[in-house]
C-alpha cells in the first residue's frame, strides 16, 4: 500500500519542474543517508583475518 501512494505522489510531483526539482532533492538525500548507513554496517562487521593456504611441504 505504501509503494502505490508513494508512486502515486511521485507521479504527481513529477508534473512540474518544481516538483522535479524537489524529488531530485530527495533522491539525493536518500543516497546519501543509504550510502553513511551502509558504511557504518560494514565498520560494525569487521570481518576476520584471511589464513594463508598452507602449502604442502615436499619431504
């Protein structure tokens, strides 16, 4: 239900320039916190150290 009104008012906004304008905004906006959240998940889960693969030891 949410997606529909969401599309609805983004096809409404977007009749205008000035509309445009305010969604080209909130695109913006909306990347820009997607980009600092995702960042900060990814500090959060450090991941381990790699381990070398053994070699085989020729005897």
């Amino acid at each position: 239900m949410k997606r529909i009104v969401q599309l609805i008012f983004t096809r409404w906004l977007a009749r205008t320039p000035l509309g445009l304008a305010v969604l080209g905004a909130g695109w913006l906006v909306g990347r820009r916190r997607r980009k600092a959240r995702e960042a900060e998940q990814n500090a959060r889960i450090r991941p381990g150290r790699r381990r070398q693969p053994q070699r085989a030891s020729r005897r």
